[in-house]
C-alpha cells in the first residue's frame, strides 16, 4: 500500500517505484516520465534514473524507457478518464491532482490567434510530489512579525523553482492562524489567514476542503485567479493575512497594491534568486519601488539544507542564518 499519488501511474510503473530502497522513497519529489527515454526520479534533490529492476543509476542506458501505452495510459488515470474535461489544464501545461501532487506536461501545441489553445499528444509527464512538513516556518516566522501592529510584514518570499516556496507559505499559513509565532513577546492570538490556491497546491483541498493543515482560522480560496481572488476572499472573508503563491503580472500587482489599502497584509511567493531580480520584472518592481514589502525573504538550498537570507524594506540585508531542513521539498 503505497502513497495516494501513486494511483496515477500504471500498474507496471507503480511496482517499479515500489522497488526503491525506503531510504529514498519517501524522499521523492519529482518523477520525470519521458516516452522513449529514460525514466527520471529526483530525490532530496539528487537526480537518479530507474532500472526495470526498480534500481537507481546513473547511467541514462541502463534506465527504463516508457513506452507510448505508459504514455496513455499515465494520461487517462491523471484525468479520469475523461480528457475533454481538463481542456483548461492543458492549456495551461499542467494538472493539479487531489493532494496538490501537481503534474507538469509536454507535447505538442496547437497555437490560435498566437496564443496556445491546446496540448496534445503528450509524451512528457513531471510529477511534482507535495508534502506538509510542519515546522518548516520556525526559523523565519519570528523575524517577520510587527509587534507594533500585532500581525506580520508585508514579505515576498523569493527563491528558484522547487526550492521550498510552497511548503514554507503552507507553514506560514498554518502558524500565523493558530498563533504559533515562535516568538516570546508575541503574545496576540491567531489571525484571519486568507490563502489564494490558484494551482490548488498550497492547501492540497479536494470539492473545496484542504488537505494539509493551514491552520484552524484560514479560509481557502482554491483554483481561482490570484488577482480575481485577492478581492474575492478581501470581500468575502475579511482576512487579516492574504497568502499567495508565484505572483508576477501586472493584475497580481494591482490586486496587492488593493490589499494594503484594505489594511490586509500580504505574503506572497515569486520566482527568483535574489532581490535584485526584481528591477527586471515591471510588475514586482514597481512593487519594491513603493516599498509595498517590508520584508524579503530569498531560499536557497544546498546539500545541508534550506537557507534563508533577509532583507528589509530598503533591500538592506538582515542579519541571519540557519537552515530549515534537511532533505527535499516538493515543488515551489
């Protein structure tokens, strides 16, 4: 009896990934299928090919190569056997399964008035596993907070793909809705947590209900635009606190800028490797330009785990160091 996510594969790639060595199992984060060419696993950030023996290598000869019934067969159970009715999802590259497990794709596009209007014949899968890890935010909660205020900063979390965004926010939610500041001054009770799951994996809900714990005060707003939902869940739900995940156009922008008019504080996620990455991107820098974030946090990650560098409002580093954990994440 393995993990839910592994009702997607077919039975024959299922008794493959069963095979590997509980040392690297439930270190999974990525498994890469590629008709034709070598299966891929990526393990706490180390990448491995399978053997049809279910054994890790390095050499991409020695892997086994799916075939185009694994294609189809992969495809049909991530869409339930009903293709028709993902149109939007392949549009949009990718489909997000109960869990939050999202599943990145790649084939062929059919392209109207310029613009992708569809993907098909498929023949590249990359399952992105999600995980909770609670804890995750303990290093980095109490340097966000605002004592005056009793809340947290406005705070951009930056960092590369797959290097801890999701997981972290997750957390954060999770902690500022209980009231688990991590700090012993920050006596206040839990707030109003308000989370914008456009890609539904931050919350992992399935019909409406989150799978991870976001904390006992967070409504969720699952597969809706980020701007769209930004406004929705401030007219609807009052939150003190809006979590959103990988912001960066313009309408994202805007709907922040309502935010802090409303008195909401924000916390969102974007791609990127430092601060100054931001100056090249006009929607976020127009962002930092009116000192909207008060604080910055940037993820790296390494073999000894996940770092965290801060900066502050005027892009002045803060003083800090430490790692969250040791190992891999899913996705972010």
């Amino acid at each position: 009896m393995g993990p839910s996510w592994l009702d997607v594969f077919p039975d024959n790639l299922q008794s493959l990934l069963l095979k590997l060595p509980p040392s690297i199992f439930p270190q999974l984060e990525e498994i890469r299928i590629r008709e034709g060419r070598p299966l891929e696993i990526n393990t706490g950030g180390r990448y491995y090919f399978l053997t049809p023996a279910g054994e890790v290598t390095r050499n991409p000869q020695a892997a086994y190569k799916p075939e185009k019934q694994d294609s189809n067969r992969l495809l049909d159970l991530i869409t339930n056997h009903s293709l028709y009715t993902m149109e939007e999802e392949l549009r949009k590259g990718f489909i997000t399964i109960a869990g939050g497990h999202r599943i990145g794709l790649a084939g062929r596009t059919l392209l109207s008035g310029g613009k992708v209007e569809h993907l098909r014949d498929i023949s590249g899968f990359n399952v992105r596993i999600a995980r909770e890890i609670k804890g995750i935010a303990d290093p980095i909660l109490p340097k966000l907070l605002d004592f005056k205020h009793r809340t947290v900063h406005h705070t951009l979390i930056l960092s590369p793909p797959q290097h801890g965004k999701t997981t972290l926010i997750r957390d954060l939610a999770r902690q500022i809705s209980s009231g688990t500041w991590g700090h012993p001054a920050a006596v206040w009770p839990g707030r109003k947590v308000g989370v914008i799951d456009e890609r539904s994996e931050i919350a992992g809900s399935k019909r409406g209900v989150p799978g991870f714990d976001v904390g006992p005060r967070t409504d969720v707003l699952d597969g809706c635009p980020k701007a769209e939902g930004m406004m929705m869940m401030i007219r609807s739900m009052s939150p003190d606190v809006l979590i959103v995940d990988e912001i960066g156009r313009p309408e994202d922008a805007e709907a922040l800028a309502e935010a802090l008019h409303a008195g909401v504080r924000v916390i969102a996620t974007a791609h990127g490797s430092s601060v100054d990455d931001l100056s090249s991107r006009p929607a976020l820098a127009k962002l930092t330009d009116t000192f909207f974030f008060q604080m910055y946090v940037v993820l790296s990650r390494s073999e000894k785990g996940l770092a965290f560098k801060l900066w502050d409002s005027k892009r002045r580093g803060v003083p800090f160091a430490g790692a969250a954990w040791k190992g891999g994440e899913e996705h972010g």
